[in-house]
C-alpha cells in the first residue's frame, strides 16, 4: 500500500512539473518580449503607436545613451494590463493614439503628474491634460477628403453640412466603434448639445455612408470611385502622397469659417508606478523638443504638437488652417456620451 502511494505521489509530481514546463514553453516569447522593471539605463514602453517609432526610439538613445523596450499592443489592452500590474509594473510611459484613451488612463489612476517646465514650454496647454498627467506630442487633423474629379470644393464647408441629402451614397467613414469618430462626435457634443449633436449624425447615417475600418482603404476607395468624400486623417495621405505624387485624393480643411477643423493627438504620460521615473520623464521631455518633435512628426506625416516645430514639407503643402481649440481632456469626459449617441443614431 505504501509503495501505491508513494507512486501516485511520484505520478502527480511528474504530471505538475510537465504542466509547468508546458507553460513556460508556452508564453516564453511573450516574456520574453515583456520589458524589464528598474534599470538605471532603460525606459519602458507600452506604446499603441507602432508604426515608425524605431528610428526615433534608436535616435534618443544615441543621444542619451538610455535604451527604450517597448511593448505594444491596443490601447485598452496596454490600459488594462497597466491596471492588472499595479504597482509591479514595468512600464514607465504610457503612449496612446486618442486624446480621449489618455483621458481614461488618467481618470483610472494609470497615470502620474509630472512637473516640467520643458513640457509646459514646449507643449499648448489645449494639447495636454489639465493636470499635467498626459501630453500631446503630435497632431492629427480628422478632415474632409475629397476626389476632384467628382466633387468641387467649393461644395465643402462643414463636418455638419455632410448631414445634407446631397451626400447621399457618396460618404465613406469610419465605423462608430473606433475613437476617431467617437472623439469627433464627442467634439459636435461640446460644440452643439447632444440633441443636435445627435441630429447631425443622424443626417450621415440617412446618407448611407460606406463604413470602412481603415483609414487608407478609405481614401483607396475614393481614389476607386468606390465614394466622393471622406472623413478621415490627414497623415494618411501625407503617406499615400510620399508613395505616389499623383495620388488624387485633396484636403479640405473643414469649420474654417466657424470653430475651425477637429485635431486630435498621439501623446504619452508617465505611469502611475514608473520604475524608471527620471527617465520616462527625460523620455517625454526628448520627444516635445525640437529633436524629438521633427523625427516623431514627420514619420508619420503628423504635424508637431510643439508650435516652433516646422511640419514635413508634404503637409505642409496641404495649406494652413484655423483649428478647433477645444481642450483634448474632452474627448475623454465626453466619450460615453458620443457611444451613446451614435448608438442612439443607428451609426453602426
């Protein structure tokens, strides 16, 4: 009986030391990957924005000799992984690419406040959160787009006017579950009231917009004669632009005569537990200055948040314009309320 025992004991050890084994096998990439806590020389990422940022990580750390790991992943998912590691996490800076996500990350206790005379100087206080916990460091223009071999722009002058009949089956838009058009419509709200607000876009939908979640397939189909006008971010023809001069896709920079057009940010603030404090904040101080600001900005065809910042010749040709001051900590505060309403609107 004992020799029973002593095997079924032995079995079950083998049988949890196997499982163990099965599960380090299996995560081992993601651990990997996943940035290493303090460290004198190093700042950790969770980064939404993925798209360019190597040479500008490989370029700060020429510069300051401190290294940068970064992990990235959607937004919500970096903000509810940030929440589960609590005080153990590895991240020292947060970057989104929503005003409004940034708003979430900070009214849920994600992040910190910094006290930097560099980043007040560098970056508008419209472009930062009121208490200094995020920082806008570029800036995205969501404006009409438009092909002109079928639309004059003389026909263009609002986001509210794309309400009007004349649009009908002639729209492409983004689909109400992305934060673009969530921050737009979150926009309308603070300028109109929710009820027209909600009249508004109520008047796209009536139009039957061609709903496509990318914002470059959106312009690609423009380009196809699959619409005439768009909604969409500047940059992403900036990029199509670079790739081909004669892409035919134009800007039209939309409310010039009224609130101006609706920018939005990518930005970043230190996380709640950063482990390498001192240098998220260098990090963030780095990027808003002139270095920092033009590499960022111009690899993605974004215009720097930093206002002695020159943008990439390419959007600059697109022409100056008047924005919408609106503060960017709205978005967020606003946020559930535009679900709601485009909920409400059947804007799918």
């Amino acid at each position: 009986m004992l020799g029973i025992k002593r095997l079924k004991k032995l079995t079950s050890t083998v049988l949890m030391a196997s499982l163990a084994m099965l599960v380090m096998t299996m995560f081992a990439p993601l651990i990997e990957r996943a940035p290493e806590a303090a460290d004198k020389g190093v700042v950790n990422l969770y980064t939404s924005r993925h798209y360019g940022v190597e040479p500008v990580f490989a370029e700060f750390t020429k510069e300051t000799g401190i290294r940068v790991r970064f992990t990235t992943g959607s937004d919500s998912a970096l903000r509810e992984r940030i929440r589960a590691e609590g005080r153990h996490t590895p991240a020292d800076v947060y970057i989104a690419v929503d005003a409004g996500n940034l708003w979430l990350a900070a009214q849920d206790g994600l992040l910190q406040s910094v006290k930097s005379p560099v980043l007040t100087k560098n970056i508008p206080a419209h472009l930062r959160d009121p208490e200094n916990r995020w920082f806008g460091l570029t800036q995205r223009v969501r404006t009409i787009l438009y092909h002109p071999g079928r639309v004059s722009p003389a026909d263009l002058s609002t986001y509210e006017a794309l309400a009007d009949p004349r649009w009908s089956g002639r729209l492409v838009m983004r689909p109400a579950t992305h934060s673009y058009t969530q921050s737009l419509v979150a926009s309308l709200i603070k300028v109109h009231g929710e009820a027209k607000a909600e009249e508004i876009v109520r008047g796209w939908v009536a139009n039957k917009p061609t709903l496509i979640d990318s914002d470059t397939r959106i312009l690609e189909t423009l380009a196809a004669g699959g619409g005439d006008v768009a909604i969409a971010n500047h940059y992403y023809l900036g990029r199509l632009l670079e790739a081909n001069p004669a892409f035919p896709i134009r800007v039209f920079w939309a409310n010039q005569k009224d609130r101006g057009v609706h920018v939005n940010i990518s930005g970043a603030g230190v996380t709640a537990h950063a482990p390498n404090r001192e240098n998220a904040i260098r990090f963030l101080e780095w990027l808003a200055g002139p270095r920092g600001q033009k590499l960022l900005a111009d690899t993605n065809h974004e215009f720097p948040a930093n206002p002695e910042v020159k943008p990439h010749p390419i959007i600059a040709g697109f022409g100056t314009f008047i924005r919408d001051n609106i503060s960017m900590a709205e978005y967020g505060r606003l946020q559930a309320a535009a679900i709601k309403l485009l909920d409400r609107a059947g804007y799918r």
